[in-house]
C-alpha cells in the first residue's frame, strides 16, 4: 500500500536508538498495512552517533515507504519533526517517538478519531510514571496544567509525540526551539479543533532516556515565548508599553513620595532609597516604552516584507 500520494505520513525523530529501530518500523509496517489506505514513514535521524541511519538505509532497500532523513549535527528534537513534517506528503500526519514508548497499534484510533471532525489528535499517556508520583509524575501534571491555563487548550499530556494532525493544521507552523510541544495550541489558536484520547505507554526498552528535570526550565520559558507569540505577536506595545507604563507610574509615585517626606522634614533624599528606586523604575519604564515602539516596528516588517497577513481567511462567497 506504500504508493506514490500516501494518505498517512508517520515522522519520528531519531537519536541514537539503534536498537529500537528494527521493532518500531516493523510495527509500524504492521499497523500501516492494516488501515488500507497508502502510507509513508519519515525517519529523521537527528545526528545520531550509534549507527542509527545506517540501519534506516538498510531497512529502506526493503521497505520502500521509508523515506530516513538525516541531519549533519544534532539540533534536537523540534528540528526533527519540523524536517519530517516538511517533508511529509499525506493528509494525514501521524508523529511518534523513536524509542518504542509509544505504541503504532494507536494509530489507527487516533486517525478515526481525527476523522470524526477534529484537525489535532493528541495522545494521553495515562499510566504513566506510576510508582514515581512525587519524581516524576507530580511535576508533569503540574507543567501540564500551567500550559493547559495559559494556552487555553486543555490537555492532559502535551509531552506526548503520539499525535495525528491534519496537514493543513499543521503544514503552515513554524518550530522553533523545543516548542513542538505547543503544536496543539498553535493549532488551537488558528482554529483547528483539538481534543485527545487515552493511549498506551510502553517501559523503554533501549538506549537511555533523553528527557530530565533539565527540561523543566526550558518549557518554562517556552511557554513565556508562546504566551507573548499567542497574546501580543500584532501589537507588542500593548506588553512592553504596558509594563513600561506601570513602571513609570511606580517610579513617579516613588518620586512624590520622596519629596512629601522630604518637606514634611521626616525624611531628607539621602536618607531614603526611594529617590534611586524612582529614578531606576522611570529610567526602566521609559526603556519599556521604546523597546515597544521597536516591536511594533519588526512586527510591521515581518508581516509586510514577507506579504503575510495577520489572519487566515477560511472561505469568502
């Protein structure tokens, strides 16, 4: 069924997971097979050093639909499904770690699922990280509940690869550092419909986990980024500028206060931090102010010299 004009693309990125190769492409080959439509797989081999794309190339020479990627240097796991993606010619898109901890036999369901209406279909990993709750799972309902808040799209399990897109959702956003994460709110935000089901979770088998409390941070920051991307892209003034205008406020205040003590003889300048703390808050809001003024000029430039446009027009009769 691996015919040119494949319905369904499978990407997953690779990283040094030689020995989970050979059992991931033949269940997915199983999996694939089974839904009777025409299929690719994407393998994106993200500058692996185990001899990974070696064994991609080999299982290419007897399995056609396998179209392995490979990066000169790694540049982490965004990178990869960004590339795989790109790359990706069906209309559905189907994204899934390497490492066997997601299984192929829930493709099929989330492709039925995505077909009842939806654009993004994520996975729920919902027995994971039993037996390790204060380690491990404590932090991951929280960073999922943080994201879940300030996105607007409410999902249980947003570190989950296992996904099922359509390729219209999906083709037009750009990734950037470790944000393929967000890709449902992304989604969510230019009116995709998104919603998620349970999916099975698989102890790995091989090679070492990649993921560590080290991530905590950067999602964190992340998620600042999507925040500012989703609510002030098309009008940073209103965040710079309003943050700018609260600290010249605080600072005037500061000012006034200082001189109030300073005529009623309670306090002279010298004594007093608040004539520092005034002239630091009015020098801060002012810069607040002017980095505004410059966003709002890059975000006019962005869109005008590219011919974007800050909309998506669905249909027009």
């Amino acid at each position: 069924m691996s015919q040119s004009s494949p319905a369904v693309s499978v990407v997953f990125p690779v990283y040094n997971e030689s020995g989970s190769l050979r059992p991931l492409v033949e269940q997915l080959m199983r999996v694939l097979r089974g839904i009777g439509r025409p299929y690719e797989i994407i393998a994106v081999d993200d500058g692996s050093s185990d001899g990974s794309y070696g064994i991609l190339k080999e299982l290419r020479q007897s399995e056609s639909a396998l179209r392995p990627i490979r990066f000169r240097y790694n540049a982490g796991q965004t990178a990869a499904l960004s590339a795989g993606i790109a790359a990706a010619t069906g209309d559905i898109i189907v994204t899934i770690d390497s490492d066997l901890e997601n299984d192929p036999a829930d493709i099929p369901r989330l492709i039925a699922k995505l077909e009842e209406g939806y654009d993004v279909v994520s996975g729920w990993r919902q027995g994971r990280w039993e037996g390790a709750w204060l380690t491990r799972r404590l932090p991951s309902v929280a960073a999922n509940r943080l994201i879940s808040k300030f996105s607007g799209v409410p999902l249980h399990d947003y570190g989950c690869t296992l996904k099922a897109y359509r390729a219209e959702a999906i083709k037009s956003i750009r990734l950037y550092g470790d944000m393929h994460r967000f890709i449902p709110a992304y989604a969510a935000w230019r009116g995709g419909k998104v919603t998620e089901i349970p999916v099975n979770h698989k102890p790995r088998m091989y090679g070492v986990s990649k993921y560590g409390f080290g991530r905590m941070p950067r999602v964190l920051l992340d998620l600042v980024v999507l925040v500012f991307l989703h609510r002030y892209m098309n009008r940073p003034m209103h965040f710079f500028g309003g943050w700018g205008l609260a600290s010249l406020f605080s600072g005037f205040t500061a000012a006034a206060l200082a001189v109030v003590l300073k005529v009623t003889g309670i306090r002279d300048f010298v004594a007093t931090p608040l004539p520092i703390l005034a002239t630091l808050l009015i020098i801060v809001g002012v810069q607040l102010v002017l980095f505004g003024v410059i966003a709002e000029m890059l975000m006019r430039t962005y869109y005008e010299s590219q011919d974007k446009h800050p909309y998506t027009v669905e249909e027009s009769a």
